[in-house]
C-alpha cells in the first residue's frame, strides 16, 4: 500500500528542537546566515521560531583580524578599528532581535580591548552568561580586572550580574578544530604519563619549570601543563585576591593552588594537573584531589571547551564521558624538590 505522505525535509527535521539544539553549535555564524537565507521557512526557523537555540552559542573566533570599512564606521583608536569585526556581527544580531538568546559567547583570539567587554556587560541587549576570552589582543589584565571589580562591587543593582562563568587563563581551542566534547576523548584512549614519570621519576631536587613539563588541554585530561603561567609575584596575588572575591559569584578556568600544609608560601595559581592518581610513583599527594560532584563548585575549573548545550557552570564544569572525574591541581613551585 503506497504512502501519500511527502518524505520528509530538512527543514522539517530542524524544527524539531531537539535535533536543532544538537545541529546548530556545530555551525558557523556564517554557515547559519546561509541556512537562514536558503529560505523563508528556514529564515523563520532560525530567526523566529527557534531563536533562542540557534544563537543560544555563538563562537565568533573564526571572525577575520579586522574589515576594512573605516571610512564607513567612525573609529577614534586602532582599538575600535580591530574590534571593528566583532562590533559589526553584535550590530547584524542586534538588528535581528536574537543578540539577548546569546549566552554563550567565545571570543578567543580575537581583538577584544576592554571597551567591548564594557558594552557586553552594561548594555541589556547582551546576556551572555559564559564568556570565553582566551588569547584575545588588546584587553590587558589590568583593564580586565577593574571590568571584573565593577561587576561583583557590593553597590551593584540586584540581578545586575548575568555572567557566570569566564574563560581566560587556559588556551583556546584551534579555530578549525572540533569544539565538542569528543575532541576530550581523544587522550582516554592512550596511556597517560604521569608528570614525574616523563621527567623521571628523579625530578628530585632539580629546578622544575613549566616549560619543561608536557602540555595537555583540559583539567582532567591527562597529566601536565595547562598553560603556562605568565604571572608572578604580586600581579599573581592581585589576581588571586579578585578571584577569591568572586567565588560564588564567577567561576574561573583555574583554580587557587595553596600548596602543602607546612607551606608558609603565599598560594598560586593551579597550572599543572597531576591526574586522578596524583604522583605517578606513590599515588598521593600532601591535599586530597578534586572531585567533580563533590568538591564545592569554586573551588572547580572551567572545563574545556566552553559547553555547547548549556550556558550553565555546572555544565562547564561537568567531565565529558571517558574523563576522570577527580583530578590534583598543583602550580610549579609545589613540584620543586620532589623526592
């Protein structure tokens, strides 16, 4: 018996949200505007109908360095004039009526100076709950702490802080490279090399370096260095003391390294991940490790990469499947004189 019904089209399946909320982070800004001009139906699906999961993640990294449209755009400094890109897709957003659905927003590499932030966390037409920032040019770190030291100040209207979660510290993702979580998965399938293993287990009383150490991409996968810390002495403590006094409030990519119990050492910031088993030879270490689901949520990382389908902390902070779900966060200084 022959069916009169018409197979069943694209458009169609899109309209479905959740097959829609699981498609759409894994295209581009433009790839998007490309499916929304095809048609009118599908203008409407992306635009209208299911707006808020459409643009609920938008990630502008692979945005070029700068357009060259100054003499259409009256920009005072170098600084509005590399921001130009990024400025220019919030106008289209905007005029669109979708920049409010956007709450996450990664920004990685892109020029980024500190005036931009201003206009994301004071205008009402943002309501980016996640920011990633990561590699940006133009936003120094202390223009960046004085945006964070206005968003958490006392005196701050009730509900006037919408971001939760801030990406910066880690390394970002190549632009061209998957941004889901299976790109996390990768490592679980090899054998990982505990730090004092690859240095040997002699580290000893050798000077330890960060420079020196393996380099890994996410907290909880595998062992080594996340990014190195390019902070010392008291710009480290000045960032340290903003991020205790936004515990609760924003959550971090890093986390705080208080060293051993005997350590009169003032803390650092946490670089290295000693994996699920903490030293490589005798499987302990001087603090317990982290627990995702046990340890309080500020005193976790930001996992990367920034979550595609969820603008929470909790799911930026969630282990992808096949990850450990603990993990030890030291800085440098506690791995010198390991014996």
């Amino acid at each position: 018996m022959e069916s009169n019904h018409l197979p069943t089209t694209l458009s169609d399946l899109l309209d479905n949200r959740l097959i829609l909320s699981y498609v759409v982070p894994f295209l581009s800004p433009s790839a998007l505007l490309s499916l929304a001009a095809a048609s009118k139906s599908f203008y409407f699906l992306v635009f209208v109908t299911h707006s808020s999961y459409t643009f609920r993640h938008l990630d502008l990294s692979s945005l070029p360095v700068a357009y060259d449209f100054r003499l259409s755009m009256n920009m005072e400094s170098d600084e509005d004039y590399l921001a130009a890109p990024v400025r220019r897709a919030f106008y289209v957003l905007k005029k669109k009526a979708v920049l409010s659905c956007v709450t996450t927003l990664v920004l990685d590499g892109l020029a980024v100076p500190a005036t931009l932030l201003w206009e994301i966390f004071r205008d009402d037409a943002f309501n980016v709950r996640i920011l990633s920032i990561r590699d940006v040019k133009k936003l120094g770190d202390e223009k960046l702490m004085e945006v964070l030291r206005h968003l958490i100040r006392p005196s701050r209207p009730k509900g006037s802080l919408k971001l939760k979660a801030l990406y910066y510290f880690t390394p970002s993702e190549p632009v061209n490279g998957s941004r889901s979580w299976l790109q996390n998965c990768r490592s679980f399938l090899e054998t990982p090399q505990g730090v004092t293993e690859v240095l040997g287990s002699q580290l000893g009383r050798c000077h330890i370096s960060d420079r020196n150490l393996p380099t890994i991409s996410s907290w909880t996968n595998g062992r080594g260095v996340l990014f190195h810390n390019p902070f010392r002495g008291l710009e480290e403590q000045v960032w340290i003391r903003l991020i205790e006094a936004c515990q609760g409030l924003i959550a971090f990519d890093v986390v705080i390294c208080h060293h051993a119990p005997e350590s009169e050492d003032a803390p650092s910031l946490a670089n290295v991940a000693l994996g699920a088993d903490g030293c490589q030879k005798c499987h302990a270490a001087p603090k317990p490790p982290r627990v995702f689901g046990q340890t309080p949520s500020h005193d976790l990382p930001l996992l990367s990469p920034p979550p595609l389908f969820a603008s929470t902390v909790k799911a930026a902070q969630c282990p992808a499947p096949g990850e450990n779900a603990k993990f030890y966060a030291r800085c440098t200084q506690c791995l010198q004189d390991r014996r």
